[in-house]
C-alpha cells in the first residue's frame, strides 16, 4: 500500500481533518475522522477531501432543503383528497346527498 497523505487540519467546504480513523472504503481510502463547522463529526475518505469534493457533514443539503420547502405550499391540509380521481371530485362537489354520492360513484367506478 503506498503511504498515506497526511490530511491533518486540512480544510474542505465546512469539514477539518482531524486524524485518520484506521478504515479505508471499498475503493482503498483512508477514511479520516472530519469536525464540521456545525459541530457535528463525519467520516470522509481521503479521495474527497483531497478532490474539495466533500463540503460538510450533511447540513448544507440540511440548510438548502429547509429554504426550498419554505417556499413550497403545503397541501397535506389542503381540503382536496388527492387519492381521489378528477371524476370522483366533481361528483362530491355536486353531490349534497350521501345516499346519491355513492351510487353515483358505484355507477363511475362500475361496481
């Protein structure tokens, strides 16, 4: 095996190497022990932090998914049943009777 680069205080986006962790991935890197700027530990091989491939222990993606769900309307209490088909919502809505709503849908649905 050919000796391993020492990546000791070596930064990549958010993560500082900190040691090698003594495990390689199944590529045949050292996989080394990184502190985020977070506060949260994550384990990065080598070949990533060589490459500034690997940014942060996951709480970039974390910070990106919270700003673009924010901006994402929120159907689940929509009063739509989106289980329904476009048929069977048209017939709830011009259906003030329970009894008649339900033969209707027998009829649509051909049971």
């Amino acid at each position: 095996m050919p000796k391993t680069k020492d990546l000791t205080n070596r930064r990549s986006g958010k993560l500082l190497a900190i040691k090698p962790t003594g495990m390689r991935n199944t590529h045949g890197n050292v996989m080394w022990l990184c502190k985020c700027d977070c506060g949260n530990t994550a384990c990065v091989s080598a070949e990533l932090l060589n490459n500034k491939a690997a940014k942060s222990c996951g709480c970039i993606n974390k910070e990106r998914r919270k700003i673009k769900n924010a901006f994402k309307p929120d159907f689940r209490n929509h009063s739509t049943n989106y289980s329904e088909s476009k048929s069977e919502r048209e017939i709830n809505s011009r259906c003030d009777n329970d009894e008649a709503y339900s033969e209707i849908l027998k009829y649509v649905q051909g049971k």
